[in-house]
C-alpha cells in the first residue's frame, strides 16, 4: 500500500481523490496546511501532496526529506510556492498538474467580466428583496470592444478565442508570441505597453515569477485607458494591491474582476464569516462597488478535480514504484 499525506484538504479532495486513486493508495487528508511547523506530519508517507497555499521553503523540505518522504505532488499549475533548488538538493522529486482544465480557468475568466460588466451580482441580490429597478445596472457591449490578453499559454488562448468570439478585438503580449495561432484566431500579437494603452478589457494569463511579480502598478496602470476593466484569475501578486485600490479612488480604472490576491493565504478557501477581516486592503477592495472578487475557485469544475486527482495518484503510484512520471508534470 502506498500512502501519500494530502494537505490543506477540501471535502472536494476527500470525494476525488480517493476515486481516482484505485485500491493500492492510501489518501492520509490533513486539513492543516504544510509548513514547517506541521511537516513532521508526513512521517510515514512516501509522499505529499500540497496546494497552493502550502509553503514548501527549504526548512519544511528538509523536514519531509528527514521523514522518509521522496516526492512533492503538488496538486496545481503553478509552483512559485516550492524551494525547487532545495527539492533537487535533498533528493526530493516534485510534480504538479500543468494544465487540468485550461477551460475551466478561461470560463470563469469570461464569468467574472460579464458579471462586473452587467452588474448580475448586484441585480441578483436587488431581486432577493423584491428590487426591480434596473437604475444603477448598466453595462457595455464586448462585441466591439478591445480586449487584452497578457500571457497566451493555454488559457490565454482559450480566453481570448472566447473573447473573439464575441465579435471583440483581440490584442495579446507574450514573451513567446505564436504567430501561426493568432493568425489563425484573428489575434494581434503587441508590445505589452501597446495592449494595455489599447484595451477596454486586461485579462492576466501569466505565471508568477520574480519578472511578473507586481506586473500590474502604479506605472502599467497609469497608462491603461481610462475606464477600462482588469481581470485576474492567474496569481495574486500580478497585482499591486496598493496601487489598484490606488487607481480604483482615482475613478482610472472602470472595474476589476479578480479570483485571486496578493495576500490570498490564510483568507481564500477559508470561512470567516464569523470574525473580523483583518487585511485591511482586501477589506477596502470589498467596499468599491465596481469590484468582484471570488475565492480562488476557477479550477473548480468536476472536469477539472477529476483530472488534477488522476495526474497527481498515477504520479504519486510512479513515483512509488521508480517508473517516469507522467509527461510535462516533473518540475
């Protein structure tokens, strides 16, 4: 029997999971979040498997290393939350799910614009009271509109091929353009500075690294075009909260729609319903009413649990029993 130590774990994990593990997997689901403090933990287990909000620095690997744990499923895309140069040093395989459902990401990216865009959360909760009054709830066509893409990997494309789809003007910026796929898309690849100054609508579609972090601020907002819409379903630290909340005061931008923040941890996934919110910038974003905020929950579609729980139990099996991991997953 292999057992693998499943972190930070949601009554969606505990459902998938175990399915897509088969009989020679033993899930041990922890609700806690891997840190240092808790690795110790995994004592046990020949793997982990964490997310997102895990922090994987040197001090824990070390920790996990010391247990008997040989491999780090991470059950995401992104990886910015691993000591990967630590990992390699003790031995340490790391895998992780590069692309479970790039359209459930593209889908709730489109999702949260049309739902800024013609204000159905706030009519939603107007009809509740019996509010009929449509004064206040006024949007604007995408067909026609200009929508910038910042980063066309997989979901970058999906996004905007829905984006054209709904008759807007599709602008894109990459460090790697792919010219043979905008063509055929009607897409036009551009400097970033260009795609911003031009678009209604920003969508961000790029990973979190030390050239990204913070790609959003002061300066790149300033030369948005007034008015225009931003979209994040990517990483948090895209954006510089400061500088949003900033441009928001300044009436410079005419809305944002986000699923995920700077300083998400300890706050998304969680139920704090019954305290005070502490993170005053995350406090003062929910008061502009021009603001749409969910928790982090573009992955979740049942497509998109069910392939995350199949890439991460066959890696953990291979890992176990020395065979490759599976293609494009080892880190």
């Amino acid at each position: 029997m292999i057992t693998a130590a499943l972190y930070d774990a949601k009554p969606y994990d505990r459902e998938y999971f175990p399915a897509a593990g088969g009989k020679d997997l033993a899930w041990r689901f922890q609700e806690f979040r891997l840190t240092a403090d808790t690795a110790a933990t995994a004592a046990g287990a020949v793997a982990v498997v964490a997310f997102v909000n895990d922090r994987l620095d040197a001090p824990c690997l070390k920790i996990l290393a010391g247990a008997g744990v040989r491999h780090v499923a991470l059950r995401s895309a992104g990886f910015n939350h691993i000591d990967l140069t630590a990992a390699k040093a003790l031995g340490l395989a790391v895998t992780r799910v590069p692309a479970y459902s790039p359209h459930a990401v593209a889908e709730h990216t489109v999702a949260l614009l049309l739902t800024l865009n013609r204000k159905i959360h706030r009519a939603y909760n107007r009809v509740r009271e019996h509010n009929f009054s449509l004064a206040g709830l006024v949007g604007f066509d995408i067909h026609g509109k200009t929508v910038g893409i910042i980063g066309t990997g997989k979901i970058g494309r999906l996004t905007a091929q829905i984006f054209r789809g709904f008759g807007a003007r599709v602008l894109a910026a990459d460090v790697a353009p792919d010219p043979t796929w905008a063509a055929a898309q009607g897409i036009t690849y551009a400097p970033r500075d260009e795609v911003l100054a031009a678009a209604d609508i920003v969508s961000l579609h790029t990973p979190l690294t030390p050239e990204t972090h913070h790609l959003i601020n002061a300066t790149t907002l300033a030369r948005m075009k007034p008015g225009a819409c931003l979209v994040n379903t990517s990483r948090g630290k895209l954006i510089d909260t400061v500088a949003l909340i900033a441009a928001l005061k300044s009436r410079r931008l005419g809305g944002v729609a986000l699923d995920v923040y700077e300083e998400e941890e300890g706050v998304f996934f969680e139920d704090l319903s019954g305290v005070v919110l502490e993170d005053d910038a995350l406090s003062r974003l929910l008061t502009f009413p021009n603001v749409l905020i969910t928790s982090h929950q573009a992955f979740l579609t049942h497509e998109a649990l069910g392939e995350i729980a199949r890439v991460t139990a066959e890696n953990v099996r291979r890992g176990a029993s020395g065979e490759p991991f599976l293609d494009g997953t080892q880190l």
